[in-house]
C-alpha cells in the first residue's frame, strides 16, 4: 500500500502534527519491533515497560524502514509521522494497511482479572459446536480455525494483531474469541474497532506495577464496555465492579451469575466433585448443565461463556455439548493423579483471588494434606506478594515457596517479600524444579500437591531471558519415574 493511502485512511482518525521527509512510496509491512523490520516498512516507536521504540528507530531504518510513527522529532533521513498518540497511530495504519479486516469478522473480547483464558476458551467450542469457523486469540496461544500458533502476550501488539484479523478473514472464520487485557484496554489496542460483544469476568488486585492503584486498574477495564468500544456487554452480577458497570451501563448488557438477581443463572450448583453440574436458568430456558471442568470458577466461567453464545442466538442444548466438550484447560486446574494415592494441580493462579479460588476448591475436596508450591514474579506488583502467601496461608497444610518469573528482580528477595505473609510451616527452595519435586516427595495417600503460578507456559523469564522450563514438563517426569512401566 502506498503511504499516502495510507494517511489518507488514518489521518483523521489520529492526531497527526506534522509529517517531515515526506516521499511517497510503497509500504511493505508494519511493525513495532525493529529485529523484525523488512525493506519497505512502516516503524512504530512505541515506549515498552523496559525498552524505548525511540533507542531503536535507526535500527529499523537500517533494517529497511521507509517511514517512522513517533510522538517526538528524531533526526532521520526517511519520513517521520509525529502523532499525539504512537499507541493509536499502530493500531490505526495496522488496520488500514491489512485493509480493515474486523468489517467481516465478529469479535468477542473477554476482559478481567482472572478467568480470561477458560472463558474465551469455553465461548471458542461453543461457537464451534454451532457450526461457526473460529478464531482464538488467547493466553495459551492462537488458533485459526485448527491451526495453531504461540503467543507472546495475552493480547498481541496492534501490527500482529491485525494481522491475525487479516488472517481470520482470508480464512473466512466468522468469530474471532480475544482476551483484552487492561493493558491492551490502555494502550487502544482495538482503536477504531467495536467489538461485537465484551464478556466481563471479575475485577481483583494485580498490575499494580502499572496502573499504581486499583481505582486506575477498575476505570481502565471499565472503560471498555462503553459505546464505540462494544455493542453489547455480558457482566457477572457477582462481582461489585460488574455490578457498577450494569448499574450504569452505556450499551445493552446481560448479566449472569449465582448470589445476585441476573438474566443468567445458576442453581443447585455441584462443583466440588470430579465433574460439575448446575441448573441454569437462560432467559428462562431452563438446562441442565454437566461438563467435567471442577470449582465454583469454572461454573462462572461457564455462566459467562452460555450467556455470551445464547445473544448470538445458540441454543441451550448446543451451548451445553460445546461446554462439556472441553475436558481441560491447559494449566487451569489440570489435574495428574500419582499411583500413590495423591494428585498434583497445575494451575496459573498469580493473583490473590485466583489463588483464594483454587486452594478454596482444592481444599474442600481434599481428604489429606494440601501442600502448595508458589512463587511471586520480578518486576510486577510487589504490594500483592505478601496477599498471595496470606492466601496460601489460609488453605494450605505445607507450603514451598519457590521462584516465579523473578525477571530481572533477586528471586530470593521476591521470596524473602513474599515469606512475610506465610504463616503455615514451608520452606523455600528457589530452585522451581527442586521446589517441585520437593512437594511431591512429602505428598502421600489423599493429598493434593498445587503448583501454582506459571500454569501453561513452557518458561522461566531470568534476566531478560525466556529459559526452557514447564511445571507440567516436571510433573510428567516425576509421574513417568514412579508408574508401572
């Protein structure tokens, strides 16, 4: 696409102050990572939470950059496009230049604190099961229709991001199923995009790092189910945030839940067992909901994903096929049962209310010991660490506390930060393979072993390095060395 088309599809759009060098030429590609950059391309210097677009602009220029996105004056030689907002501009020349591939494409978004993952995963089989091609835009990676691709962050960067939109469309997928993370929220990640429906989940402590405080956070998730952002909004009435957002809702919003007076609901709910099962009410239709995802988390997050596909118009009875469907969640409460007797739980639980949600399950369905293994991760929110291990605390029987993702942080000094809120008998191991092994060795006969925190990533983050390592990868080992060959 040539670039005077494509400020003439986004100039008005975003705030463009000036535009210096101008030549018009072809615009090959578009991309915020200067490594990445091709001859041709369209450079976006975006300020990240440690690097700085602006230190590598001439990077991108001797990659092959043709023109340069940015919110200040730098001494270049190829065209420079100053905008008010960097963020914006990516996501709106990322849109023109992959030809406004949403206009064909329904797009769900999933916003929350915790629950993202299942329930995009959930509403993905439902729609399937519906007969409808999708796509999967998620934390545990990326499907188009069947294929699948890593992910590096829960919502990918607007040049990718629409890309993948380019790639639905080419593929004829009719929704796409995306986690939007508040970062994402912040950053317009979607500018210029309405979703079709926004799904929200709940609203508890995290990224404090970023957003300083939990008013900054809630406003920030918030602002997403307003109009332009999305047409309608499904909300857990159990959560005081969802609550707020029915109470003063600016777009037409269903609510689901189980305590409070909702459109959805569940009743007669049994979920502490090796399978779950609720009746629920759907714009009273009344179905009897079974699927072997276990915990109260999983019933709202099965709520969540019926009452997103029913607006679509799916019926009960498909919704629950496409529910029961999914036997699993990678890393969400994925259970191994050792011949001894015991199991051990892979769970990504990082926040102080996810960890109160599966150690509050875990516990009241264990007839011995819960033995937790947990770590806080570097350069994130340090205010919630010593709130993590008071909620390990509060379930736990035993606990190690082991390293995370300790980035560039001294994992002991996460852990020493963290020990202040263990008040249960533990040890620290910062070595997360020996933390491992360590509780598993101590598991006997009716006991739980809960590895908390990392759940489906296959990494270690050290130092600015993503090293092999996977807690399932180890439990697997360790199961493998102890069973009947």
């Amino acid at each position: 696409m040539r670039l005077t088309e494509l400020l003439s599809f986004s100039e008005t759009e975003i705030c463009v102050k000036e535009v210096k060098n101008f030549r018009d030429c072809e615009v090959t590609s578009v991309s915020s990572c200067s490594s990445e950059v091709k001859n041709g391309a369209m450079f976006f210097c975006v300020k990240g939470e440690k690097a700085d677009g602006y230190d590598f602009a001439f990077e991108a220029i001797k990659n092959g950059a043709v023109c340069v996105v940015c919110e200040k004056h730098l001494d270049v030689k190829v065209c420079q496009i100053i905008v008010d907002n960097s963020d914006k501009a990516q996501a709106a020349f990322s849109n023109a230049f992959f030809g406004f591939p949403t206009k064909k494409l329904k797009i769900i978004c999933v916003v929350g604190t915790n629950g993202k993952t299942s329930t995009a995963v959930l509403i993905n089989s439902v729609l399937k099961e519906a007969g409808y091609k999708t796509g999967l835009i998620s934390t545990n990676g990326i499907w188009i229709g069947e294929d699948y691709q890593k992910n590096d962050m829960t919502t990918p960067c607007p040049c990718r991001l629409y890309e993948l939109f380019f790639e639905m469309q080419k593929q004829k997928v009719n929704f796409c199923v995306m986690e939007m993370s508040a970062h994402a929220i912040k950053r317009e990640k979607l500018f210029q995009v309405e979703a079709d429906l926004a799904v929200f989940t709940n609203f508890s402590q995290d990224h404090l790092d970023y957003f300083k405080n939990m008013q900054n956070y809630a406003d920030t998730k918030m602002s997403f189910f307003k109009k332009g952002k999305t047409k309608i909004a499904v909300v857990n009435a159990d959560d005081k945030i969802g609550r707020e957002l029915i109470f003063n809702a600016e777009v037409p919003t269903v609510s689901y839940g189980i305590d409070n007076p909702s459109d959805v609901f569940a009743m007669d709910v049994e979920c502490e067992k090796d399978f779950s099962s609720y009746i629920m009410n759907i714009y009273d239709e009344v179905y009897k909901l079974e699927y072997p995802l276990t915990g109260k988390f999983n019933v709202y997050n099965t709520l969540a994903a019926a009452t997103a596909c029913r607006v679509f118009g799916i019926k009960p009875d498909v919704i629950g096929k496409g529910i029961r469907k999914i036997k699993f969640i990678e890393g969400r409460n994925q259970a191994y049962r050792f011949p001894q007797g015991f199991k051990v739980v892979i769970d990504y639980a990082h926040t102080p209310e996810g960890i109160e949600n599966i150690l509050s399950h875990l516990k009241a369905s264990t007839f011995g010991k819960l033995i937790t293994v947990f770590g806080c991760g570097g350069n994130r929110d340090k205010s919630k660490r010593k709130i993590m291990a008071e909620a390990v605390s509060k379930y736990s029987d035993y606990a190690v506390l082991t390293s995370d993702n300790p980035r560039y942080e001294d994992p002991y000094e996460i852990m020493f930060e963290a020990e202040k809120g263990l008040s249960v008998n533990h040890e620290l191991m910062c070595d997360r393979k020996a933390a491992i092994t360590r509780a598993i060795g101590k598991a006997e006969k009716d006991d739980v072993v809960a590895v908390l925190g990392k759940g489906h990533e296959k990494y270690q983050e050290i130092k600015g390095e993503k090293l092999p390592f996977s807690d399932a990868e180890i439990v697997l080992e360790l199961l493998c060395s102890v069973s009947p060959r």
